[in-house]
C-alpha cells in the first residue's frame, strides 16, 4: 500500500492496450491508493487487466473524439489528493518512486512537469520531452483540447504553479510507422475543427505544425508556423521556430536571418538564436563594406 493512503491516483486512459498495460500498472504499484481508468472502446482484454490490478473501470463513449473529455472524466471519479496520469505505453522509472512520493506527501496548489523518454524501436538513444502529469487534485484542474490535450493553462489560471521535476517516465513508441502516419492525418483533422471553431486558440497552431512536421509536410510546417509568429508576435520562441523553418526547410535565409534577430531582439542573449543565425552568416555571409 501508499506511504500515505489517500495521496494519490493514478488515471489513464486506454484502448486495446492489453499488451502493454501490465508493465504500466506495475510501475506504479505500492505508490497509488487506486486506479481510474478510462476504457474507450477496447474490443480486447485491457478493461479485464485492469479490473485485475483491482482499478476501477469506466466505459466512456468516444464516437466524438475528445482526449480531454475522457481524462476528465478519470479525474472527477479520483478521490486522491494527488492525480498521476500515464498512457497504457508509457511506465514510471521506479528510480523516481521516492522523489515522487516527496511531493504527494505536500499540499501544494500546483502541477509537476516530468521528463518523457520516448523510445523508438529502431534506435538505441530516446528522445526526451517534458509534460505535466503530476498535479494536485482540484476541481478547476482540467484538461482541455480534443487531442493534444493540455492541463496547464488551468493549473496556471487556477492560481497553480509548474515546477520541474528529474521525475522519469518511459514512453515506448510503435514500431508501425503506417499506423503512426494514420494518426498524424487523424490529428490534423481534429485540430483543424479545433481550430475553426476558435480562431483565436493559437495553442491549437503549435500542435498542428508538429503533426505536419512529423509526415514531413515542412512546406504546411512553414506556413503554421508563420501564422503562430502573427498570432503571438511577442513570443521569441515562436520566432525562433519560424527561422529554422525559413533555414531549413523553405529556404529563405533573408527571413530566416529577420526571425532570428526579432528572436534576439524579444530575448536578448538567445542562445539558440545567435547559434541559427551564425548558421545563416555561413550559407550567406553579410556583405563587408568596401
């Protein structure tokens, strides 16, 4: 059992994930006082699995796609004072279960933002990426997005704080490309109605210009990312990734160098800028006065 029983739950959600589940729900084991999880349509074993890890299991219709929708759904069923939320291929670094039991044992107002290591079968080195999946249970802490479904805007707007944490999780990716392209083409039409039905949610844009990054539709990837730097002409980032479009993949090193420096000119000393822009200065060097 937990250190402290009610100090949190994990929630999930899933669909035909009877492979991968038990390694999931055996990372977490002795650290969660119960299970959610959210079933969303498995033709499989997944809901029989879970019910023998003693979770509770909830059907949730999902003929309207909707990822937030369904992790809601988990979080308002959680009596814990703590959420942890994985995905049926992902699994906690038992290494991190201490520092993790550290921060459950606080009441703080705030999410916890881990290090993702997403695995791909055919390389040896992973690629890491930071989300927030350890938050206090609140119940003005939802998520929010149909996919790319996001919970920090609300912790933040809730009063919450992000802090960032060395905590672990292991993501293993599929090794069906095919599949993997359905689900790029599947988002971008999620996202596109997203999108249309509230032209002002540029946070909708940055998840768009992945999804065509990753089908290496760079020209689409381009063209978001030039509609993002409209939207949020303050954000040096978004500058930022404009010019590495405009270096890399259009080519336009005339506004490739002009992003880069309204990149350094919103945050002076970027690094990541002056290194794209001393890239530029050598496929074209400033012209020397004579």
């Amino acid at each position: 059992m937990p250190t402290t029983p009610d100090a949190l739950s994990l929630c999930m959600i899933v669909k035909n994930a009877e492979s991968s589940l038990p390694a999931c729900l055996d990372s977490v084991r002795d650290l969660a006082c119960e299970l959610i999880v959210v079933d969303t349509g498995s033709t499989d074993r997944t809901a029989r699995i879970a019910a023998g890890y003693g979770a509770e299991v909830i059907p949730f219709d999902f003929t309207i796609v909707d990822f937030a929708a369904a992790r809601n759904r988990a979080i308002a069923r959680a009596r814990g004072r703590w959420i942890l939320m994985l995905d049926a291929d992902e699994t906690l670094d038992r290494a991190s279960a201490p520092a993790l039991e550290k921060l459950v044992a606080v009441d703080e107002n705030a999410g916890y933002i881990l290090e993702r290591h997403n695995h791909a079968p055919d390389s040896s080195n992973p690629t890491v990426d930071h989300v927030v999946r350890l938050f206090a249970n609140r119940g003005n802490h939802r998520y929010r997005g149909r996919v790319h479904e996001t919970i920090d805007t609300s912790i933040l707007s809730g009063g919450g704080r992000l802090h960032t944490t060395g905590i672990r999780i292991d993501h293993n990716l599929s090794s069906d490309r095919e599949a993997q392209r359905r689900k790029n083409h599947w988002y971008i039409e999620i996202l596109k109605e997203e999108i249309a039905a509230d032209p002002s949610d540029d946070s909708r844009l940055d998840f768009l210009a992945a999804e065509y990054h990753q089908l290496e539709m760079f020209d689409e990837a381009t063209e978001i990312a030039e509609r993002i730097v409209h939207m949020r002409p303050l954000d040096p980032r978004a500058h930022l990734f404009a010019g590495i479009y405009h270096l890399r993949y259009k080519p336009d090193l005339v506004r490739a160098r002009a992003d880069f420096n309204q990149a350094l000119k919103l945050r002076p000393g970027y690094a990541e800028a002056e290194s794209f822009l001393q890239l530029v200065d050598r496929q074209e060097p400033r012209p020397t006065a004579s």
